[in-house]
C-alpha cells in the first residue's frame, strides 16, 4: 500500500488508506493546527531521532471506554493511604520531559524527540494538551500527558519512579474525565499497563465511528484542576 508524502497543506488522506501496521503519511511538520486535524482524524506522528515525521493510523485501536474502567482491588487499597499528591497541568513541561527520559524496557532511546516535545508544549499553551502528575512533596514521582479534543483524551506516555505512581494518576484522570461526561480514552496500541484497567482492542472503522461521536462534545481547553479529591473514588 502506498505511503503518503504529506504537502505544507495541513490535509491528510483517508486513515483507512493506511498499510497494515499503521504508517499512512511521512513528511509534514507539527504544527499544532495540523497535530489538531490530525487527531480529530485518528491519526498521532509517532517517530525517533533521525526519521521524517511518520504518521499513523493503526488498526486495531486500543482505546479504554471509560464507563468499562476496571481498577485493580490491591491498587484501590493503596489508593486509600494517599500515598501521592495528584495535580493536573501544573508541570507539563517536567511530565513530557521525564517520559522522554525513563528507560523503558525493549526500547532504544525514545519517540519523544526535542521536536515533540516542543510541539505539545505548544498544544500545552494552547489549552489542547495536558499532564497528570503525582508528587512525593516538591518531588515529582510520576505522571502521564496527552491531548484532549472533545470528549475524548488521546492517552501519549507515561512515566513512573515511585510504585503504583502513574497508575494513581492514570485513574485519577479518567475519575474526573468521567464527571465531565468525557465517553474514550484513546492509547493508540495496546500496552499491558493501560489493558489492566479494562482497555480493549477494536477495529479502526468502530475507533473512528466513537472518534466522530465524542468530537461532537465541546472541547474543554485547559488548563485543567480536579473538581474533587483526586482520590474520591477509593473511597466509594
């Protein structure tokens, strides 16, 4: 199948016209209007240090209907010690630079260039991009960042140095998505981490039939702060 070569233009081809592990476009930039148009079409550039821009549309899509959230018994009761201090979009810059960093097993170096970090530093300051962070006092122990358009929030990366860190904020996030009538979050491709919680595989025309229903909720710009105790929910 063919491989688009993206034109300055911020248009895309169709998603159903990417090859079968996903890559659809190469080329572009990442500036937040076409990250923006991108997304809203179920496509996300995922690439390293030395590539052009490639651009993906996978399928099948690992999404989390958050109505389905599972939360494991154990991580509940952890929950209940509040062992962190959980804030939203209080230091994206620290969470999108610590998720560059930390190794990540089977990986060599990172997909989170320089030049992605920039470009969602942008989405950050432009209310479409957003962080979790988990704190140990002033010291930052955990997080997670994506991008929200609608009622949907495209799930980037995550970064743990404390146990059970990004999981507590993972949850509190989906926690507050919930009360704010938020229906899908988006991981891209399966990982163990987010599967534990209840995300599931589907087929990329039912990924993009829920992508078009939650675009129809109006977007939420940021910054963003929890509406109640991050930790309600263990309680419950």
């Amino acid at each position: 199948m063919p491989i688009y070569a993206l034109p300055e233009a911020h248009i895309f081809p169709d998603p159903r016209a990417a090859e079968p592990r996903g890559l659809l476009a190469i080329g572009g930039d990442l500036h937040p209007d076409r990250l923006i148009k991108a997304y809203c079409l179920g496509i996300f550039p995922w690439y390293s240090d030395g590539q052009p821009i490639l651009w993906h549309s996978p399928d099948p899509r690992f999404v989390l209907e958050l109505d389905q959230l599972h939360v494991p018994r154990t991580l509940k009761q952890r929950a209940r010690k509040q062992p962190y201090r959980i804030t939203m979009d209080t230091a994206f810059d620290e969470v999108i630079g610590a998720c560059a960093d930390i190794p990540r097993l089977g990986q060599d170096g990172t997909w989170i260039t320089d030049e992605m970090e920039q470009a969602y530093g942008e989405l950050f300051e432009l209310g479409f991009a957003h962080s979790v962070e988990a704190w140990i006092d002033e010291q930052l122990v955990g997080g997670l960042y994506g991008v929200s358009i609608g009622g949907i929030f495209f799930g980037e990366s995550m970064f743990s140095r404390a146990a059970d860190a990004s999981k507590l904020a993972f949850v509190a996030l989906v926690q507050q998505l919930k009360l704010w009538d938020f229906a899908l979050l988006d991981s891209q491709v399966y990982t163990d981490h987010v599967g534990r919680f209840g995300a599931v595989e589907i087929s990329r025309d039912r990924y993009l039939k829920r992508l078009a229903e939650c675009l129809t909720h109006e977007t939420r710009p940021g910054p963003w702060s929890f509406d109640r105790d991050p930790y309600a929910w263990a309680n419950r």
